[in-house]
C-alpha cells in the first residue's frame, strides 16, 4: 500500500468508493432514511475529478496493482472535505497512511490549522487523529435530518 497523488483515472474507483463506503460503512451509524439522503446525488467520476482538479490536495491510497482504495483531500484553507476507505479495506490502516501523508503536505503548503466535519464512524478516528471536538451539527441533508462533529487539529 502505498499514497500517492491523484490522477484523473482514479476518478471512476473513487466514485464507486464513495457510494460503498457511504452505503456499506457509514451505514453502521445512520438509519438507512440517512443513509438514502445521503446518496441522493452521489458524486460521480466527472464530479469527483472536477473537485480535484481544484487546486487542493488529493491523495491516494492504492494496492499493488495501483487500484485506489480510498482517499482523502485538503483544501487551501485546511478543511479535509473527503475521508473514504473502501469496505474492502477498512480497518487496516488506510486512513492512517493517508492522514500522515495529509499532515506532511499540510506541513510543506505552511497550513496550520486542518479541520473536518467528521461522520459519526469517522469521529472517534479524527479523535484518534488528534483532532479535537468542537461541536456536533445537526442539519437537514435532502430533506433528512442528520448531523457529523466539526473537528479540528492545530499543527
Ligand atoms: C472513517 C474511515 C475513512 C476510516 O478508514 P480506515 O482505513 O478503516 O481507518 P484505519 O484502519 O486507518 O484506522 C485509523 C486509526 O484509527 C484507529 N481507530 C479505529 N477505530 C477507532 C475507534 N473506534 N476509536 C479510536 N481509534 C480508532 C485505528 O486503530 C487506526 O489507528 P492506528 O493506525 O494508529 O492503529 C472509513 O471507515 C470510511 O470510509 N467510513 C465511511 C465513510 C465515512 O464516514 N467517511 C468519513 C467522512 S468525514
């Protein structure tokens, strides 16, 4: 396993990524209404390299065949918009390579505050992380009521 930067044809897998990890992981701690809100539209292939091609970081775990799987970005201002493991190999590390990789490249661009709005599984990993809670948010998501916890994580 190694993390890499994004490249264009990784756009297909993190999309599929993305609706596994929503619809199979997060699934363990939101009702399936939740659940459903949240893939009301999900972002596809275009949508995702559109986002990365934005000018914010955007890195990728991939195995040995250079198959991604999952990912993680930083925008300018230090907000980490996306954390997605694929099922397949949750538990085993990924966010971690992908957070430490994330930490050196904050490092390198002077940022000096990362900050996240984690979802009910990802917060006691951001916690792990080092982030720190500042509150939970409670919102409407197409129609459904859910909530994540904005984090954040002082370098
Ligand atoms: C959240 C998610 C990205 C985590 O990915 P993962 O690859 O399974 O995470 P890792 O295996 O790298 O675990 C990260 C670290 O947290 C630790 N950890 C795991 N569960 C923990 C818990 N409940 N409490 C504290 N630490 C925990 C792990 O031990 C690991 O630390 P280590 O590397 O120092 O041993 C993944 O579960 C996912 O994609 N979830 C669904 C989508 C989602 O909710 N994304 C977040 C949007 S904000």
């Amino acid at each position: 396993m190694i993390v890499r930067p994004y490249r264009q044809s990784d756009a297909p897998a993190l999309a599929l990524i993305f609706r596994r990890a929503v619809s199979e992981t997060a699934a363990r701690f939101y009702s399936a209404e939740q659940i459903a809100a949240w893939l009301f539209d999900p972002p596809e292939a275009g949508d995702i390299h559109e986002k990365n091609s934005d000018g914010r970081q955007a890195l990728v775990a991939v195995d040995s065949n250079d198959a991604p799987c999952g990912w993680i970005d930083l925008e300018s201002n230090g907000h980490v918009d996306m954390l997605f493991v694929s099922p397949d190999w949750v538990g085993r590390g990924v966010a971690s390579l992908l957070h430490t990789e994330l930490v050196r490249r904050a490092h390198e661009l002077g940022i000096k505050r990362l900050f996240v709005e984690a979802s009910e599984g990802a917060r006691p990993i951001f916690g792990h992380f080092g982030f720190r809670l500042l509150q939970r948010r409670d919102f409407d998501l197409n129609g459904t009521p859910t909530h994540n916890y904005a984090m954040e994580k002082l370098l």
